[in-house]
C-alpha cells in the first residue's frame, strides 16, 4: 500500500530547512505564492510569519494537491515557554487561540515521540509567558483550516522550545532553530511514521454499515467518499461499536453525515471548538 500523504507547514524557511535536506524535498519553481517543497508523498510549504499567512498556505497547498485519502498534516516550528530547556520538543494536547478564546484539542491516538502541552497562538511575540502553556503565532490557525481536510487524528502541532525567561526571543537566530530542529529531525519522523500508521488503519478497515447506509440514504458521490472517510474514523475511534441508525432514520443524507460527524466527535475531542 502507497504511503499516506504528508503535509507539512512551517512559518519560516529557517524552520523547513532541516526538513527539505532530511526528506530530499525538491522546490517547486513554478510556484509563487509560497515556498513549496515535494517528493514522493511529501509536501512541504513554507507560510510565512502569523495566523493568516499559515491559514492562506494550508488552504492554497489542499487545493492545488488534494489528497485522493486522508493525509497527515504537520504543523513544525518553534515556540516560547517560561521555564523549558532550549530546543526541547512538545506536541500539541490542546490549542488555544489567544486572540479569539477559542481552544482546539487535536485528538492524540497513537504514541508520541516526545512530552505534550497545551499551545497558545498570539499575534505578537511573547516576552513575558504568563501560563504554562507554550506560545507560538501559527498552530490555531494551521489547526483550524487543516481539519477541514483531514482527520483530527492526523494533524499535530509540533514545536521545538526556541525561548523562555532566560533566553529572550531577540536572541533567536535563523542557524540556532533549525539546529534545534535537526536535533529532533528522528522524532519528528517517528511522529509521521505513527500517524501514517493510523492512517492505514482507516484505509484498511471493514466498513460493514456501508452497504446499509447507501441504501437507506441518498449521498451523491463526493458525499459517499464522505461517508467511507467518516465511517473509518468512528471504527478505530469507537473501537468497533456499532451505529444506532434507528436514530437518524428520518435523516436526509447530508443530516445523516452531520449526525454521524457528532458522534465521532463525542468519542474524541478531535475538531471540537470550545470557549476557555
């Protein structure tokens, strides 16, 4: 089986650098909105600083190489914190956009290589950390946009400590963060590995309410390959558990997608959206 599609953002090409050397990525020049990098099933794009630059890349990139299956989708770059070592490498349990008081919980299913935090994206770079939460400018966005496109068990955050209360970020340089990337270029590529792995879980598994539900329900057929996405993700996430379709009987098809998107949503806080 083919590999699953990687999609990868960082906001600066400092930050990518270890990454394009590591995978072989190539540039591709006919390209101008943003520096993007591929090979094989990998894509890298550099976004640029800030919310809107990352959600304009994520948004551009699906659209101009849409992913035939669900991809994982990779956020790595750098963040503040008060009091972590220097280079220290933190996946995303929780995303909170400072600027909206909106949090985002990427639902974590399978083994990290590294410690989990919470990630606070704010419009200006920090200098005093008043939480224990990390501090970057891009995550909620890349976050936001991302699950529209694939799968909350597939997209992470992945940021490398870049400064904390000893070690201001005017003394950051461009030589110094990607060296800490490339000190956890292997486990960032464990990361990838294990969310692949999930993945082919999806693309493999029996989808046996299949054939009930597109007789029961109408779906057109980018609403089927819909149905076939969200139905893997309830049988991993729910472990088997069988669908009460008594409930949606009377559902149109589109409501049935909606209903079946809420209960995968109830056995993990993947894509949900919540006041602070």
């Amino acid at each position: 089986m083919a590999e699953s599609p990687v999609y990868i953002f960082t906001a600066l090409p400092c930050e990518a650098k270890p990454l394009i050397t590591h995978f072989k990525l190539k540039k591709e020049t006919s390209i101008a909105p943003f520096a993007i990098y591929t090979r094989g099933s990998i894509v890298l794009t550099v976004s640029g600083v800030g919310k809107s630059a990352m959600a304009a890349a994520v948004a551009y990139v699906f659209a101009l190489f849409p992913a035939e299956s669900l991809a994982v989708v990779l956020n790595v770059g750098v963040a503040g914190h008060k009091d972590y070592e220097l280079g220290a490498l933190f996946a995303a349990e929780k995303i909170i956009d400072g600027d909206r008081n909106k949090s985002y919980y990427p639902a974590i299913v399978t083994d990290l290589p590294c410690l989990t935090q919470s990630i606070t994206t704010v419009s200006q770079a920090q200098l005093h950390y008043k939480t224990e939460s990390l501090y970057d400018m891009e995550a909620s966005a890349f976050y936001e946009i991302a699950v529209r496109f694939s799968s909350s068990e597939l997209i992470q955050s992945l940021k490398v400590i870049s400064d904390n209360e000893n070690n201001a970020v005017e003394q950051i340089t461009p030589a110094k963060v990607s060296a800490w990337i490339q000190e956890q270029l292997s486990e960032i590529e464990v990361c990838i590995k294990n969310l692949q792995s999930i993945n082919s879980e999806y693309n493999t598994v029996v989808l046996t309410e299949y054939p009930q539900i597109i007789q029961q329900w109408r779906f057109s057929a980018h609403e089927k390959l819909q149905l076939k996405r969200l139905l893997s993700r309830w049988k991993i996430l729910s472990k088997d558990k069988l669908l009460d379709l008594d409930q949606a009987q009377d559902f149109t098809g589109k409501q049935f997608l909606v209903y079946l998107q809420k209960m995968i949503e109830e056995q993990s806080f993947g894509g949900f959206v919540a006041k602070l």
